[in-house]
C-alpha cells in the first residue's frame, strides 16, 4: 500500500480530520485532497492534520476554471488559483489539478458566471482553449514562486460543455509543451482517458516529456447516472481494463502515488471504513500488480 492514495472525493461525508485518521490507520502514505475539506478546516491546520499523522498529499485538488471570456471573470480564476498554488505550496505538494472549465455559455453549470448562450462567442470552443493557454500562461510564473506543478486534467468528452474543454491526454499534452515539465504537468485519471484510441502513444510521450505527474483510478460504470458526474465506480465493477493502463503507465518510470477518486452517491453514503477496505483490496488486485 506504498503508493495508494486515497482521495477525498471518495470519502465525501467524512472530514478532512476523519479522512487523514482513517488513511494513516489503514497504513497509507498519502493522501489526495479537495480544496472543499481543505477550506473547512483551514489550509494551516489541513497541513498539520496531515504531517502529525505521517501523510503526504499526493495532490490538490483542484485549480483551473480558466474559460471567462470577461475581464471580471478572468481576474477572479487567476486570483482563485493563485490561491490555490498557495496552499498547494502549505500543504507540502507540488501538484495542483487543473480542471481548465467548459464553455462560458455553460458557466453556471460549473458554478462560473452566467453567460447568454446567444452571445457572440459563448458556445467557441477553440477560442476557450486558446484563453485556458493564455491563463496558463500568466500562471506559470505564480507556480514557479511556490515550486507548484500545475497538472492539466482531460477530462471525457462528456464534460467539454461544462467542465473541460481538454477532452484527451494529447490535446492536455499540446498545451503543456510551451512551459517547463517541472511546472506544468498532466494526470491520467483512468475515468476520463480509458476511451482514447491514442492513450497508449500519449502515455509514452507524457513520461517522455517528463509531465506525467499523477495516476487516478476507478471504473466506469454503466447507465450513466442523471447526474453523470456520479458515474464513477470501485475499480472492478465496469469496463475500465486497469492492467493495460497501468502497465502502460508503469512503463514510463512513473513511481508516484496512485490515488483513488471516487464520485458515487452510494459509495458516499457506505461507511468510510468500508469503502477503504474496498478501495485497498481492489487495487491491491486490479492495478498493484501491474504498477
């Protein structure tokens, strides 16, 4: 269990303090955290709640939200996630999530500014990217100053209204490729990627880069819930081929953490403990070994 991370979207229901205590007592070493457990117990004592129980955090999550196309709505995703690679930075990791935001036509959705979806440029994806690639940008040198890594995360294409105008890992990888690999890296979270007919050839290439800076895992699970956020599932009951994944990630030299991140009403709702046994047994069988 050297390298599993349990994030703390899995555990949603339970604090931060219940999280760290039930990771370290199930012989963790790591831990992923959410900006929202974080935030509860503010980020000074996040930082001493997971170094007195001998955790690391293996990354933040999240930052990103980079689509407004208003001035006003810019200024406040740099401010948002200037904050956010501070505490990354108090927190003890270098890697901070980076969900990059949908359409601004879609902003609402994601919790973002209401858009008219009439207006010009509102439903653009291309000139969405290019304003991600521009915030990214300006960010760099923020995230230097902390020694924080800022992880761009694909996410299914599902999402690209709402969520994430990066849809693969090459398309993630494309936008890295201007900035130093040391600040801005890439996730494979298995979730999003395992559709992708290129995903072996951009694993290679992110190793090669030297970007590949966080392994996800859990399964894709079928009918896709109403709200399809919570269509995640332990790894084991849906379709994902965890070996094939792993190994190809594992051939890189990727030796970091493997966190578990878990969106599931019914998973929130079991008892923390259990779904921890859960989550170690299943990835001690499903992608422990091919690591």
């Amino acid at each position: 269990m050297s390298r599993l991370s349990l994030n703390t979207a899995t555990t949603k229901n339970i604090t931060l303090a219940e999280a760290v205590a039930l990771s370290a007592d199930a012989g963790l070493t790591h831990i992923g955290l959410w900006r929202d457990r974080v935030a509860e117990a503010g980020v000074d004592k996040a930082a001493r709640l997971v170094s007195e129980a001998g955790l690391s955090v293996s990354s933040l999550c999240r930052g990103g939200f980079l689509t407004a196309a208003d001035e006003a709505g810019q200024a406040a995703a740099l401010a948002d996630n200037t904050q956010a690679i501070v505490e990354a930075a108090t927190l003890g990791t270098r890697e901070l999530i980076m969900v990059v935001g949908g359409l601004p036509a879609a902003g609402s959705l994601a919790g973002g500014t209401a858009v008219d979806p009439s207006a010009p440029g509102a439903k653009d994806v291309a000139a969405a990217r290019r304003r991600v690639a521009d915030r990214i940008a300006e960010l760099v040198p923020v995230a230097q100053e902390h020694d924080v890594r800022l992880v761009l995360e694909p996410l299914h294409p599902m999402y690209a209204a709402d969520r994430a105008v990066l849809s693969t890992l090459g398309q993630a990888l494309d936008l890295a490729a201007p900035f130093p690999a040391e600040t801005v890296g890439v996730v494979v979270d298995t979730f999003h990627v395992w559709w992708d007919p290129a995903l072996e050839s951009s694993i290679q290439r992110a190793g090669a880069e030297g970007r590949l800076a966080s392994y996800q895992v859990c399964d894709w699970n079928l009918p896709i819930a109403a709200d399809a956020l919570l269509s995640r599932g332990y790894m084991g009951d849906g379709y994902i081929d965890f070996e094939t994944i792993t190994r190809w990630v594992a051939a890189t030299g990727y030796a970091g953490p493997v966190e578990v991140e878990i969106f599931n009403r019914e998973i929130w709702d079991a008892p923390a403990a259990s779904v921890l046994a859960t989550v170690k047994a299943r990835y001690e069988s499903l992608v422990e070994p091919y690591l």
